[in-house]
C-alpha cells in the first residue's frame, strides 16, 4: 500500500499512541498477533541454567534482543539462538514502558537499557539480568524529557543518554549513574537543535554527535565535554542533508556518518573530520535507497549497512567501502520484509538481522551472508512482537553484563 509523506512522518517517529493504533490496524489485513510469552513462564522467576537449558544456548553466547512496541507501549524482550537466529520471548515479556515506547538504547557498560516514551515525554530506565535477560525499572524511572522523544543513545563510555525531542526542537542530556542506572540532567541541558530532531547518534570514540533534524533537513553536530555531557555545536553546523532524513548513523570506525533521508529516498554520507567532528560531503554521495529508508545500520565490523524502507516494506543492503565510504547496493537488494518497516537490528558478530514490521506488529529475521551481505529469511520468521514494533536494541552476555555491539 502507499504511505503518504505525512503519515510516514507521523508513524516513523512521533505519532501519538491514538495514531499509532489506528495506521496499524490500516497497514494490516489482520490483527496484530499479541507478544508472546511461554505458558506458565510470565510470572516465573527461571534460573540462569534453566533458561540456557530451555533455549538451547551456550553460557558463552547467550545474546537478548528488545523491541520497542510504539503501540502497545512495552518492551518485547527475546533470547537469540544463536545457531539459527530465532527469537524466543524471555520469561516476564513483554515489559511496561511508558506511553509510546518508540526508541531503545543499551548502555555500554551492559547494565542498563533505556526508552524513549514519546507519548508520555519521559525516558524509562531499566536494569537488565544478563542471565535472564529480564528488565528491572530502575530508580526514579522514568525521566522527564522533553516534548515527544522519539530516539535514544548512549555515549561509549557509559556516562551519557542522549535524547532527541521531535516536539521540542531540542536533545535532552542524562549522566547516568554507574551503580542503579538512574539518570540526572547535565548542566545546560536541553540543548536545541534543528527542526523536528528524529534521531540521535554518539560516534565511537564518545567526542561527537549527531542529529537528523527531519522538518530542517539537516544533521546538527555537537562536541560532546567528556567531563559533564554538555553539548556544543561543531562549527558549520547544521549540515544539509536529503529531503525529510529519518536517522544518523556512525561507521564502527568512527570515520564516517550516514543519513536515511525519507523524502528522498537515499542515503547522505560524510566524512568526519577526527579533530572538530566537521561533515564533508562523500563523492557519490547521496546513494539511492528504497521508498521511505527509516534509518541506517551497521554490521558491527562495519563491512555492510541496511536501511529498512517503510513505505516499500523491504530493505535495501550496501556493501561499505572501508577506504572512500562509498555504497553498493549489494546482489538481490532489496529484500522482502513486511508492512511499513521501521527499524533494523544486527547481533554482535554480524551474523543475523532483524526488520522492525510496524504495521505487520512483527520482525523479520534474517541470515547475514558474511561474504556478500545479502539476507535470506530464517526459519520461523517473522516473531511476533506489540503493537507498532519500531526499535531493537541487541546485547551479548559477558561476564555478569549484556555489553551491545561492537563487541
């Protein structure tokens, strides 16, 4: 079905739960298949030998997947197979979040998962049992935020969450706090940004980031001061991007930045300069994309990158040039996904991937083809998750944490 520009914009990022529900029952022949939990295992607390036990995983490869359901306001949370890719729901999933969930971010520290509630203004903090892979509210969550937070990130070194605010016009600033998780706001926090800010991304090294504003179409750049979380704008910013950009993202490497522009359906991308966080325009860029591109997402050796298309329901998948930066859309691209997708997520070896369908409430799981990129549906696909799927966060147990990629 076509998706109109207003109502991409409307479901991608900042719908109201009202909308949300209404644009999935449209996008949907069926009823959304509800998140699923194993019978008897909801209110159960499971040792971490049982869960091993009952999903077939090695202690040493034990990977959790969260969804963010933008509809029915919780956290869908699974174990990953790590032999197959399927999803199996932990025991107590899905998780209550705030209104909205639209948005999840792991910190790297492993601890700690945040969410963007975008109908309730907040950001709901949880501790999360790398045993179990089950979800904790941590004290004093949520957080006020600002009007309609639509994305999340933590900074590398697990100090900061930053926040983009699409009502707001602004990016609100938390200091975590390393041993409960909760968040306090930085000084000078919020700080603004362009217009209608959609998505929000730390470069690796923790010294910059970066702001897809979707109503200016532009990124806004910022140095971040690693002492207090405070932002300051790169000299230049903002910088032009496409039509309507719906998500930033930054190469593993830290070399590169890339920009879904939803309206005119291709991808933006720039040098970083390594000194001032300064965005140079790549040659050939901007690359094309499928219709409606919701974001773009690196393997975690940054060697491929997919954008899930919303209005088409596919994704479309690049190889990456180490050297220029430069995109090739990979042999078969785009593949089949379902209705509206929003979201992707890859696991920590760059081994499985997984498309957000929001307007199917369910994700796509694929097989990652280490030689090429190309993706093959997995056996069981898709997993049910809430309503209006819209974000994964992936981590891997190490230790008594679940640390996200890279590894």
């Amino acid at each position: 079905m076509h998706i109109s520009v207003s109502s991409f914009r409307t479901i991608l990022r900042v719908a109201v739960v009202a909308t949300l529900a209404a644009l999935t029952a449209a996008c949907s022949n069926r009823a959304a298949p509800t998140a699923f939990v194993p019978s008897g295992q909801a209110n159960e607390r499971q040792s971490a030998e049982a869960i091993r036990n009952a999903y077939g995983a090695k202690s040493a490869d034990v990977e959790y997947a969260y969804v963010a359901n933008a509809g029915s306001s919780n956290i869908s949370a699974y174990s990953i197979d790590t032999s197959s890719g399927a999803l199996k729901p932990v025991a107590g999933s899905p998780f209550t979040a705030g209104s909205g969930a639209i948005a999840v971010a792991v910190d790297s520290s492993g601890k700690f998962a945040y969410v963007a509630d975008n109908s309730s203004t907040t950001v709901s903090g949880y501790a999360i049992d790398a045993d179990t892979g089950a979800l904790s509210v941590v004290k004093g969550s949520p957080f006020t935020a600002g009007s309609a937070p639509v994305a999340v990130a933590a900074d590398p070194k697990a100090n900061y969450v930053y926040v983009a605010n699409y009502g707001a016009g602004n990016v609100s600033a938390f200091s975590i706090d390393a041993t409960s998780g909760s968040l306090k706001p930085v000084k000078g926090s919020p700080f603004a940004s362009g217009t209608d800010p959609i998505a929000v991304a730390v470069d690796p090294a923790g010294k910059f980031l970066y702001v897809a504003d979707y109503g200016s179409g532009n990124v806004s750049a910022y140095t971040i001061d690693s002492a207090t979380g405070g932002l300051s704008a790169v000299s230049g910013s903002p910088f032009a991007a496409g039509s309507l950009p719906t998500g930033v993202q930054i190469d593993p490497n830290g070399k590169f930045a890339y920009v879904s522009n939803g309206g005119s359906n291709n991808v933006s991308a720039f040098k970083i300069s390594a000194a001032t966080g300064v965005l140079t325009p790549l040659a050939g860029s901007p690359f094309a994309s499928g219709q409606g591109p919701g974001g773009f997402f690196f393997t975690p050796s940054g060697k491929f990158a997919y954008t899930p298309n919303f209005s088409a329901g596919n994704v479309t998948a690049y190889s990456v040039n180490a050297t220029s930066g430069a995109l090739t859309q990979v042999a078969g691209s785009p593949f089949s996904a379902g209705s509206a997708a929003t979201g992707f997520a890859v696991d920590s070896i760059g081994k499985f991937g997984y498309a957000m369908n929001y307007g199917a409430a369910n994700v796509s799981a694929y097989k990652i083809n280490s030689s090429t990129g190309a993706l093959s549906s997995i056996k069981g696909s898709p997993f049910g998750t809430g309503s209006g799927p819209a974000w994964m966060a992936i981590c891997k147990r190490v230790k008594s944490v679940c640390k996200p990629p890279p590894l």
